[in-house]
C-alpha cells in the first residue's frame, strides 16, 4: 500500500477507530455482535496465521470498519469483506476508495452463494482463505456453512469466544471435546494460535477472545459412508454427556432394540460403558457403519 492513501494510518489503531465511529456517528448494535479490535500486535498474529501472499485471496467476514481488511489487503491479492450492517458500507467504501484490492460484499454471509461469490472475486488466484474476526452470536453456523459447503478454502483463520476455540482443538477425553470438535476435526486441523483479551476490544466484550487456525483437509479426517448419518451418530452420543454410550443410543436406535446395542458396540471394538466424550473420530466413524449395517439409521 502506497504513502498517502487513505488507509496509510492503522485503521485498527484506538485513536483511528475513536476518530472513524465519531465521523461518522456510528454506534454499536449489540445484537450485531459488534465489537472493533484495537490491537496491531493482535491483527498482524491473525493475518500471518492465514499464510497469505499476493497470489492469495483471503475472504473476511464481519469487517467492522477495516482493521482486519487493511491489514489483510497489504498481505493479500484480492480481499472481499461481506458486512452484514449497512450502515457500515459507506464507512468502509470510503475508508477502501484508494484501495483497489478491497471489495466490499452488503449482505448475510449465512444467506450467500459464498461459491459464486468466491468464484467471481478470486478468480486466477492460487488459493483462498476465511480471516475474519466472527461475532459470537453466529460463529458456529458460519464455520459450519464453510465446512459443510466444501469450499475451495487453504485456511480458517478466525478469532471467536475462548471456550468456543477449546472446544473446537479439544481431543478425546477431555470435558471440552464434544460434537463441535468432531465436526471441525472431521473436515480441518485445528492450531490455537493465541488467546485474546477482551480489553484490546471497543466495546469489551465480557469474555476473552481466541484466534484459532482451521486447516481444510483435502479430505476428510475419517471414511463415512454416509456424512449425515455419520454426524446424527456423533449428535446422539452426546446427548447427555454423563451417560454411557449404550444408554445415549437407545433413543437413536429405538428402545426396543437397545439389547442389540452391546454387541454392535464390542463388535466396533467400543466399551457399552464408555462415554461419547472418550471416542475418537476413526471410532465415531466405525460406530456409524456399524449402525448402518444394522439399519439404524436415527
């Protein structure tokens, strides 16, 4: 980026975001979500996390007033921000007018043909990655659209509440690993990259933040035959967490087949007394043939 643009000085500076909210009389809608990060030191560890370069695309989401999206447009070929709240449109069109590698997208990203979208902006480019800073409130139904979409996605790179981030790298065993982590792991590798506090926010938020990496696997983790089935069967080992796997299918498989429920588990090489919480994804994955072979089919 060239001296004398308009986004030469850190939009994410505090100074820069009090002057740009007070231009332009912006005030924050809590049920948007919205908080501004104002901490360089925070947006540089999430921008070098996403690996970008000049040949890359890196598509964010929730760009506030552009501290990520400056950031990312100096790293990256080509940045498209979808903002959700038009009042922030003309505030970024002005801040972004010197920079051409920006587009701007108004619209819902969980209402978006993210596809077309992508296929339109980041045409010629030799890969694409989701950096965004995600409002709480959504952040699990965003993440599952890229995954569940199969996007032609390199990375994940967002920030998001703590305990939502444990949860998604939690492994076996542990009282964070659940159906979130499963559907993340299934189709990513995750990597903590560094915990966030919520004073480096304007407003604070009342809990602290993390930035985790997702790397899309080219496929992935486990061998499902069928992916909807494979994720009814994870749902339902989770249903209660104190209770055993046996007792938790019961519902899935119907009461009166709970007594096949032990030996369908031993046959997988699974204790009818262990916990969903203590199954890896290869088990989950053996599991849910095994349920299908049976016709169980939730």
């Amino acid at each position: 980026m060239t001296e004398g643009t308009r986004t030469s000085v850190d939009v994410g500076s505090p100074k820069r975001t009090k002057d740009i909210i007070a231009k332009y009389g912006f005030t924050f809608k809590k049920s948007l979500g919205q908080n501004f990060l104002i901490d360089q030191n925070i947006l540089r560890k999430i921008v070098g996390a996403a690996e970008l370069d000049k040949t890359k695309g890196a598509l964010e989401i929730g760009p506030g007033i552009g501290a990520l999206t400056q950031q990312l447009s100096q790293e990256a070929g080509r940045v498209t921000a979808i903002e959700i709240d038009n009042r922030l449109i003309p505030i970024l069109q002005d801040v972004f007018a010197d920079s051409p590698n920006v587009h701007v997208e108004h619209g819902d990203v969980l209402k978006l043909n993210l596809s077309e979208l992508m296929e339109k902006q980041f045409a010629g480019l030799s890969g694409v990655s989701v950096v965004a800073n995600l409002p709480y409130y959504v952040t699990t139904p965003i993440l599952m659209k890229l995954l569940e979409e199969k996007l032609p996605l390199e990375n994940i790179v967002v920030m998001i509440q703590k305990e939502v981030a444990q949860r998604m790298a939690a492994k076996p065993g542990g009282k964070d690993y659940g159906s979130l982590s499963v559907a993340v792991q299934y189709y990513c590798v995750p990597e903590l990259v560094c915990i966030v506090p919520h004073t480096v926010f304007i407003p604070q938020p009342n809990v602290d933040s993390a930035v985790i990496k997702l790397s899309v696997r080219e496929k992935p983790a486990v061998d499902v035959e069928d992916e909807d089935h494979f994720f009814r069967t994870v749902q339902a080992s989770f249903a209660q967490r104190r209770k055993t796997l046996a007792n938790n299918l019961t519902a899935f498989v119907g009461k009166a087949n709970r007594e096949q429920l032990g030996p369908l588990l031993n046959s997988c090489g699974i204790d009818p007394i262990r916990r969903g919480e203590t199954l890896s994804l290869e088990e989950f994955a053996a599991l849910s043939k095994a349920l299908l072979a049976a016709g169980f089919k939730g």
